[in-house]
DNA sequence: CAACAACCTGGAGCGCACTCCAGGTCAAGT
DNA sequence: ACTTGACCTGGAGTGCGCTCCAGGTTGTTG
C-alpha cells in the first residue's frame, strides 16, 4: 500500500531537480534510506519527493549544503535532536527574513539608481 | 579640490570589501578609472566608493559579475547606452522582487514544518 | 533476441566569485 | 642606511554546488 514509488525520471520531473543532482544528493546525505527496486532502481516516496521539495525551498534561501547535511544527520539519530533542528529552523528563518530586507534595501537603491535615468537630469551618479 | 582619495585600506574598511577583492572588480571592469598616486598605488574617489556599495548590493541580490561588467562597459561608452543600462536595472528589479516572494514562501514554508516541532503531535513529515 | 532507453557506480570536471601567494616597489620612521 | 608596512603585479589555488562521463546492468518493446 505505499502509495506511489516514483523512477528517478518521474522525481527529477516532479521536483525539478536533475537525476545527477538527486544522486549527489543522496551521496552527500541529504536524502537517506531511498529504497530500490529488485533491478538496483531507486524508488522514491512521496515523503521524499516533499522532502525534496524543502529541501530545495531551504539550499535556495542560503542553507548551505554541509548545514542541511547536519539537519539529516539530526533527523536521523531520532526524537532526542528535536530541539537542535526546531532551532536550526528558527535560525534559518531569521536569516531568510534578513534577505528580505535586505532586497527591500536593494529595491530602494535600485529605484534611487533609476530615478536618474528617467529624469531630464544626465547626472551620472549617486 | 577632489576632497577625499581613499586608500586601498580605507577603502577596504569603506566599502567592507577585501582589498583583493577591490583589485579583482577592478581587473573584471567592474571598476574602472581608478586613479594612482605617484607612487603607483590607487587612490579611490568618493564616487569610486558609492560604486561599489552600489556594485556589492546588486551582486548580493544575484547581479552575476558578467552582467555587471556588461554594465560597466555600456557606462564607458556613454550617453546613448543609458536606455540599455536603464533596462538592465529595471530587470534587475522585477528579479529582486521575485526573490522577495520567493523567501516570503519560504517563511511560510518553515513556519509549517516549525508547527510540527512545536506541537504535541510527533509527526515528522509534510 | 535485438535494439534501445533508463538506470547504476565511482570519479573527474566545471563555473563562479573570490582569495591567496611570491617576489618586488615605495614611503615613512629611527 | 635599514627596517617596517602598505602597496604593486601576474598568476595559482580554493570552496561550493553541482554536472558530466565512462563503462556496465536492467527492463521494455517490436
């Protein structure tokens, strides 16, 4: 009854990340137990093509790889690491929310720099 | 009556941006007409300085180093590429904006699998 | 059963943006 | 005159996150 075992073509499709990506992936520990078929195949889950999906939102916001490692790692010791990954979370959050201003800063500058061009004014700089 | 020369160390503690790295935009034309003393050494300008705070902001929301020296060189050409300049940074923008809502999904993202560790409920996943 | 696509492994290669280094020059202080 | 420290150049090295490849196995289709 599990419900859909995903090929690696079908995963790639699904999360939009490359077969040579989820690989690497895996090797690097940031997909763990990935069943196979009789064949030698991968087989994804549901849970992992989620997981992936998170996991792409997280490297995409700046998590980098060795942190995300560390956070499976956590996951897979158990229960006890609960704490230590609700506040890698809570970190990651904070720092997301510091891009977000950082590219409202960015967005001000930008329309300052336009304001420049669109005006009579040929002033160069500033 | 140019008021300030910046050293390559004051412009350094300026600007927040290695000397290296200062030397290596300036190979990249990413910063260009740097004056030098008699000496042979560079001496930034106050206009050098608000550069390349510009330059950094729009590297730290993803401007590649291609695009900026693409920039840069329609700069050096002059007034009649100001269109073309004024494109790149109004794409730039749409970009940025992009990446705002890109994070802002991704605290929504975190907020939900933060609910499950501080819930009573055990459950890992979704 | 032949051909072909999809998958496997281990390992090498790549692009980007720095970052560091060796070996030399220049200017100021003692 | 000598040391010290900031600077110069050209070029090599680094770290990250993939991405590609060779050489082999499996599974499907006509």
């Amino acid at each position: 009854m599990t419900t859909t075992a995903l090929t690696p073509a079908q995963m790639a499709d699904r999360t939009g990340v490359t077969i040579d990506t989820l690989r690497y992936y895996e090797r690097e520990g940031l997909l763990t137990n990935v069943e196979r078929a009789s064949s030698g195949h991968r087989r994804y889950s549901e849970d992992d093509a989620i997981w992936v999906e998170v996991l792409r939102c997280l490297r995409d916001t700046g998590m980098t790889m060795a942190q995300l490692r560390h956070y499976c790692d956590l996951a897979e010791i158990g229960e006890d690491t609960k704490d230590e990954r609700q506040q890698i979370l809570m970190d990651h959050r904070v720092l997301v929310e510091a891009q977000i201003e950082e590219r409202k800063t960015a967005l001000r500058l930008i329309d300052h720099k336009l304001s420049f061009y669109s005006d009579f004014s040929g002033a160069e700089l500033s």
